[in-house]
C-alpha cells in the first residue's frame, strides 16, 4: 500500500470550519507489526492506527490513536477507512480489536466483506 490522501470538509470544530483538511496516511510496517500513520496538512501531531499481522491474510487492529489538537478533523475515520481499502486491495481481513475501529465498524454495513468471522 503506498501513502494515500483524503480531503475532507468539516465545519464542528472552530479552527477549521469549512476548511478542506487534506489528510496523507503513510504506512509504517516491521515485521508482523506496523501502523497508519495520518498527517493533517498544516499540522505538526499526527494520529496512527496500530496492528499486527497473525498472517498474510489476517491483520488485528488494536488501536487507534488521535492527539486533541487533531480531534474533530475526522484523522481516526479516515484511518480506518484507508484500512478497509488496504484489506479490500491486498484480499486480507480485519481482527478488530480497538474500540474506535469497533465503533466504526458498527456504523458501516459496507465494511463487513474484510471482517474476520
């Protein structure tokens, strides 16, 4: 998986309302672990989703992790949405284990097909 961009509009939080947030996610990987890394333009901190792979086609997402200064900018969405795509792009399915990951998941029926049964 190569880095990917999302751009997202967002109008909750007063820093940035209905600015367009352009948000890179870069993949970090050492041996059976690894991380998303999600760097919002124009900010210094950054958030990460963190997993382990049992094997070439099962990885566990055991948490995701987002500063205050990036709440609100929607850094953990876009995280577990790169994550979905990632599985769907390399056949493998998802453990979820992280609460956050969990909660998203309840929220999209769409993501069911890279879930581990």
């Amino acid at each position: 998986m190569a880095g990917s961009t999302s751009t997202r509009r967002f109008g909750n939080n007063p820093d940035t309302k209905d600015q367009a947030m352009t948000i890179h996610i870069a993949k970090e990987e050492t041996g059976s672990k690894g991380r998303l890394i999600a760097h919002v333009e124009g900010r210094d901190d950054v958030g990460d989703m963190t997993y382990s792979r049992m094997s070439p086609k099962v990885v566990i997402v055991d948490h995701t992790g987002v500063p205050d200064s990036l709440r609100g900018l929607g850094v953990g969405v876009a995280l577990a949405e790169r994550m979905v795509a990632w599985a769907r792009e390399d056949d493998f399915k998802i453990v979820p284990l992280c609460p956050f990951f969990k909660a998203q998941l309840a929220r999209h029926d769409d993501w069911k097909d890279v879930i581990q049964a």
